[in-house]
C-alpha cells in the first residue's frame, strides 16, 4: 500500500506503470521540434467541427482512443477514467469521452491537470481500487482565448510575456507492467498566490507554486536535483522558467541543465511567433505522452520528475480583479524493467 514520505509526498508500493499513451496536436504544434514524436496532428484548428469546443473535445477523443490502442488493454477493463480541461465545467472532457461508457471523474487543475489525474490513476492503482485509470487532458488556442482573454476577431496585441495555448492532447493509461515506465511518488502541490493580477503573464503567477512543490518533494525524499535525469516543468515559459530557478536559488536549491519547461519544448522560439513560450493543459500532456515517455520507454531517461502547473484563475476572477492563484504537482516516473 501506499504510503506517506514527509509531509506532502506519497510513495506507491505497486509502482503503477504507463502502459499506453498517446499526444494528438495540431498544425502549429506539429511544425516544432517535438512535431514528429506526436502520434497524431491536424491540419484544421477546427478538425473538421463547427466549433473549436468541439475540436478540442475530438483531440481528447482521439487521444485516449489511441493510449489504449497502444496499451493492449481492452476499453472494457478501464476502470476509472480521470479527466479535465480548460474550459467552463470541463465541457471538453464531458463531450469528448461520454461515448466511452468509463466512469468518469471530471478534474479541474489548469495547465497542473495533466499530472493531477496522473497522480490520482496511479493512487488508485497502487490502491487497488481500479486495476487500470485513463488520465487526460487537452487545450486549444482558439477555445482558450476566447474564453478566457479576447476572441480571435478582437485582433489584440499579445505582450512579450504572453504565452501560446497549444492545441493539443495528451492521454495515459495507467496500470501495472513491469516493462513499462512506473510511477513512484507523487506530491501533491499546495495552493500559492503572490498577488500577480497579469492574466498574460501565466509564467510569473505560477513559478512560485512550482518553486514550493519541487522543494517540498526534495525536503521530502532527502535528494537534490542532480539525482534525477530530468525536472521538466510544465508551461512556466521563459518568464516563469527564470524566476523558478531564482526562488529556488533563495532557497539553496540550484537547478542545472536536468531543467527542462514544456512550454520552452514544444515550439520553436525563434521561428514561431509564441513569445514567452507555450501553455494550456495540453502543453505538458502532448510533451510527456511523446517526446519524454518515448526516451523513458527506451531508457534515455530514467528518473525524471514530472511537474505540471496551473494558474487557478476563471473569466469571473480575472474580471473582478483577483489575483491569480497557482498549484503544480509532481509526478516521480521511472523507467520500467529493461
């Protein structure tokens, strides 16, 4: 059974392992350097729908179809299926999956979703309350703007510090297996809000949330950044890259070239117009269900640290003038027996 490190860390005694998944982006996303180690891209932003709410609900679609094509478990043996994304009441999660007949739990962690409902599959397993979990999420630039900054038709000016919602989604089915990459510990993060109010600066709200989990995990564990092969950050972009590693530095904790930010992968900064880099719940779910697990799968990588972050912020607060609250949690993945 599981059990508890530390104050915030939890150490699976299974050791669950990703048995299957799948990245499906589009025609942005397929044109950077990550573009061929996806599984599946479209040419339409629309993929063939009348709404980009509904294409956004076909790249979940797709990519939980293919994550479980590729693990050789039948769909009627998924017993729990953890599931969220960007938009009100996780309308894309709902309309994309319903016709999946899984049992559904519906998550709401931001751009921290995709290691949210990895950590709960692999609790769950490890539990032995479900022998194998679907974890899930998506994104889409068009759907994301216009829901939570100006429609497309508005022509606003982006900033520097404004990062590019990727069209994208990522999906792993979690079970046991041996041979394939485990899950080991994960640490759920606490909720942190320095008082950024930018909207277009998600990196600045949410570096500080991610400088408190990996700490955390490291006081934790008793290890230190140069035990693992890499930390990859989900979305901080090239603002939030650079204070994490300055509140770290504050803290005594020095993080070298294992440092890696989904958002700073996945498009090519000098020849795509994305300014600080990408974001969105897909942004970190394409990165690890391609490039990340396939290098994992082959034993490139070993011990990496998975950490997704999410500003918790909506239409209503953002309108009201709130602050931007943030939360990032940690996945410990490990590769398989060779």
């Amino acid at each position: 059974m599981a059990k508890r490190i530390g104050k915030y860390t939890i150490e699976m005694e299974k050791k669950p392992a990703i048995r299957g998944y799948a990245a499906v982006c589009g025609k942005k996303e397929a044109q950077g350097p990550l573009g061929k180690a996806f599984d599946k891209t479209f040419e339409d932003t629309t993929l063939g729908e009348a709404s980009w709410e509904k294409a956004e609900s076909k790249l979940q679609s797709k990519a939980v179809n293919l994550a479980i094509e590729k693990s050789g478990v039948a769909q009627g043996k998924i017993d729990f299926i953890f599931a969220g994304d960007l938009l009100n009441q996780c309308i894309s999660s709902t309309f994309g999956l319903k016709s999946l007949n899984i049992p559904f739990l519906g998550q709401y962690g931001a751009c921290s979703t995709m290691a949210q409902t990895l950590a709960l599959s692999a609790i769950m397993v490890d539990s032995g309350a479900a022998n194998n979990c679907i974890a899930v999420t998506s994104s889409h630039f068009c759907s994301a703007e216009r829901q939570f900054r100006f429609p497309l038709e508005y022509g606003g000016q982006r900033t520097p510090t404004a990062q590019w919602t990727v069209t994208g989604s990522g999906a792993v089915v979690v079970g046991e297996n041996a041979q394939s990459p485990q899950i080991s510990k994960v640490t759920v993060g606490r909720i942190v809000d320095l008082g950024v109010k930018d909207a277009n600066n998600m990196g600045a709200a949410m570096a500080p949330a991610a400088a408190a989990t990996l700490k955390d995990f490291l006081d934790d564990t008793g290890t230190v950044p140069g035990d693992y092969d890499l930390i990859l950050t989900g979305d901080l972009g090239e603002v939030g890259s650079k204070l994490l590693k300055e509140l770290l530095t504050r803290e005594g904790i020095e993080l070298k070239d294992n440092h890696k930010d989904c958002g700073l992968m996945i498009y090519d900064q000098n020849d795509q117009d994305v300014h600080a880099g990408g974001s969105g719940c897909g942004c970190s779910a394409v990165v690890l269900c391609s490039d990340i697990l396939n290098k994992m799968k082959n034993h490139e990588l070993n011990n990496v640290l998975f950490m997704a972050t999410g500003a918790l912020m909506s239409p209503t607060s953002t309108q009201q003038g709130e602050t931007i609250p943030a939360v990032a949690h940690l996945v410990n993945i490990t590769s398989g027996t060779k």
